[in-house]
C-alpha cells in the first residue's frame, strides 16, 4: 500500500489480514487457491525445526549434555511422559510420540512470529515487491484445521488397526448408547458429531487464539502510528508501548500454552482411538 | 478466513515432518537418554560394590596386620629363648673350660713340683755325700759306702 496516503484504521487491518495467495479467493471455499504466506512461513519453520532437531540428535552423546542438548533432552522427555501416561501402546508411541513433539515444537515456532513486531516482516515484503505477508501460520485457519485433520487421520488410522475396521464400524453403531438396531441411527450421529466436535474445536481453538493475539497486536501497533505531534496522539503513542509490553509479555504464555494444549490434544484423541467403548 | 487447498498442503506437510521426526528426532534422542539411564544405573552400582570392596579390603587388611603382630611377636620370642639358650652354653662351656685349664694348670704343676723335689733330692743327697765324704775322707771309701749311700738316697 505504497499509495500516497495513509491507510486508514480499516485499510490497515484488512491489508494486515489479508493472505498472499495465487489467485483471489471470492468464495469461502475455494480449493484451486493457496495461502502462500502461510505455507511459506508453516514449512520454513517446520523444517528449521526438525533439522535443528536432527543434527542435535545425529550428534545427541548418552555422556554429559550440552546445554542445547539437555534443553531439547527435557522437551523430549515432557512429551515422552505424557505419551506415555496418554497412549498406552509402546507400539502406537514409536509414532505418536514424535508426532507431538513434531506438533509442540513447530506449533510454538509458528505462535512465536506473534511476537516479531507486526509490521516488520511485511514490511521488508513489501520492499522486494510482495504485498501482503502474513507472518502467523497458525492464525489461518486452513494450517490449524489442516493440523487438526491430520490428527483426525490418524485416530481414524489407531480406530481401525488397534479395533479392525469390522470392529470399528461396529463401535460407530453400538457406542455410546448400546447395541439395539433402534439406537444404530443416534450412535452414528452422536460419534459424527464427536469426530467433528473434536476436529474442529481442536484447530479452531488454537486458531481463534492466534487469530485474536495477532489482531490486537495490530490494534497495538495502530496506538503508536497515531503519533502526529498533538498532546492525544503522544499518550497514544505512550499507551502503545504499554500495551504491547504487557500483550507480548502476556503472549509469551499463550502461544506456549496454545502449543502446549494442541499437542495435549493430539495425544488424548490418538489415546481415545485406542479405547473401545 | 476462507477455506482453501492451505488446509490439505499443511496436511501434507504436518505428516512429513511427524515421519521425519520419527525417522531422525525421535530415536536417537531416546537412545541417548536411555544409554544415559542405564550408564547412570551402572555407576551407582559400581559406587556401592566399590565401597563394599572397601569396607572388606580394610577387614582383610586388619586382619593382616594382625596376624603379621602374631608373627613378629612369636619371632622375637624364639629369637630371644634361643639367645639365653646360646648364653647358657657359652656360659657351660665357659666353666668346663676354665676347670679343665685350672687341672692342666694344676697338673703341671704337680709335675713340676715333683720334678724339682727329684732335682732337690738328688741335690741333697750330693750334698750329703760331699759333707759325709769331707768328714769321713779318710776312713770311709766311697765305692765301698756306695751301696749305703743309694740306700739313703732312697730314703729321701
């Protein structure tokens, strides 16, 4: 936005949250487009921490740690106790173990560019000729519901190998409320809408809290832009550096914890797929 | 806010790093850690068979000493009843000697007195001869006397 004016309090915010896609999505679903801000920033941070990850692990001694190694040692071993306190098949934890750590640690990474200054990153963009950045991953809800469907996936997977696909349909018909051909209609929806219940609450809560910390720090970064020499402006601006104090401060919890209860999650549903009703 | 082919890609891709994970994170990382408990496990049985070795080497080695005292002591026993035995013989042996040196001497002595009782007697009797030959020059023969003579000097 490069124009001569400045934007105004909407434009801002509308530029800030719109995505740099390959074509303009005019309908709410539309499968021929990508987010590639969001792919971009999801994969380099994924990537960035699993080959960190790797080369720790290629290089990990059974002596005494590095400071990095014991670091990501009690990462590991988090994530370590609470599979095993969640999923109770050694054979099922080989993978699902990995999988939250996978999820914890890029998760956090993706939350963390929450507290990059908003305007720094699509700033630089803009000087090489690119737009629209948005630099928060998890604040797209196709990269939270994408995460949380794959989860689904695989508690689909653990229901049919851990049950048989026989018992698993079984299960969909005769759980929760018992095996009588009267009840088959009410199991099935009520284990649908569970599935569906779970998968979308699982990425819409981390999303909406993404969404929502992103959108007041631009709210933030509007205080300071505010500034234009009168006396209301300068407390603006003042309240400004409050206020985005406090919120990254604040938000130093929530995208760990968001992290946190999205790999919790993960753990507890690929758990359930284990359990038979 | 729109639902777009975002979703499957970060599907895509959410797998790919969870098999990567499995593949290169996971493994090793736990090895390590285990290694580590089991090395740890190792070493605290180690710390504690080595104090028992300890605690029995420090036995063995009063009980050595122990029985090195013994020794010694029943050594210097020996050494010293041998030593007064030694003493004790020198000691017999050094009476035997000098009695047997005071019998020599005495003997010697015996024969020597006897030796110059003879000289004395034959001195005697020479001196005897020439008084009784001065006083009775002449009237007394010697060769005729002789067998009076030999007679006395016999008596002496």
């Amino acid at each position: 936005m490069a124009t001569a004016h400045a934007p105004t309090a909407s434009e801002y915010v509308s530029h800030h949250l719109t995505h740099l896609t390959n074509i303009k999505q005019t309908s709410l679903v539309d499968l021929s487009v990508i987010d590639i801000d969001s792919m971009f920033f999801s994969i380099a941070l994924g990537l960035l921490a699993v080959f960190v990850m790797a080369r720790l692990a290629a290089r990990a001694t059974a002596g005494v740690p590095g400071r990095f190694q014991a670091a990501v040692e009690i990462m590991v071993e988090m994530v370590a106790d609470q599979a095993k306190g969640i999923v109770h098949s050694p054979e099922s934890r080989k993978f699902v173990a990995p999988v939250a750590l996978t999820v914890f640690i890029w998760i956090f990474l993706m939350n963390a560019m929450d507290l990059l200054p908003v305007d720094l990153l699509p700033m630089l963009a803009a000087a090489v000729g690119i737009h629209y950045a948005r630099v928060v991953p998890t604040a797209d809800l196709n990269v939270a519901l994408g995460m949380s469907l794959a989860v689904l996936l695989i508690c689909i997977y653990y229901n049919i190998k851990i049950k048989g696909f026989g018992g698993w349909i079984h299960e969909l018909f005769t759980a929760p409320f018992g095996n009588h051909f009267l009840l088959y209609p009410i199991n099935f929806a009520m284990q649908m809408i569970e599935f569906v219940a779970k998968t979308v609450s699982h990425g819409m809560r981390l999303f909406g809290n993404m969404y929502a910390g992103e959108l007041i720090f631009m709210l933030i970064a509007m205080m300071g832009a505010a500034w234009a020499g009168t006396f209301g402006s300068g407390l603006l601006w003042v309240g400004g550096i409050f206020a985005g104090t406090i919120w990254a401060i604040f938000h130093i919890l929530i995208i760990t914890l968001q992290a946190f209860i999205f790999m919790m999650l993960t753990l507890v549903y690929i758990g359930q797929a284990h359990e038979s009703h | 806010m729109n639902l777009n082919a975002t979703l499957f890609a970060q599907l895509v891709v959410f797998f790919i790093l969870a098999w990567f994970t499995m593949k290169f994170v996971w493994p090793p990382i736990m090895k390590a850690l285990d290694e580590r408990v089991s090395k740890i496990a190792d070493g605290l049985a180690a710390a504690d068979k080595a104090k028992s070795d300890l605690a029995l080497a420090e036995r063995r080695a009063t009980d050595e000493m122990r029985k090195a005292r013994e020794s010694a002591n029943e050594l210097r026993a020996g050494a010293e009843r041998q030593g007064s035995q030694i003493l004790d013989e020198a000691r017999t042996e050094a009476a035997r000697i000098i009695a047997a040196a005071r019998t020599a001497a005495e003997g010697e002595a015996d024969v020597a007195a006897q030796r110059a009782k003879e000289v004395l007697r034959d001195q005697v009797a020479l001196l005897a001869v020439a008084g009784a030959e001065r006083i009775l020059r002449k009237e007394i023969n010697a060769a005729v006397h002789a067998d009076l003579i030999s007679q006395l000097k016999a008596e002496l």
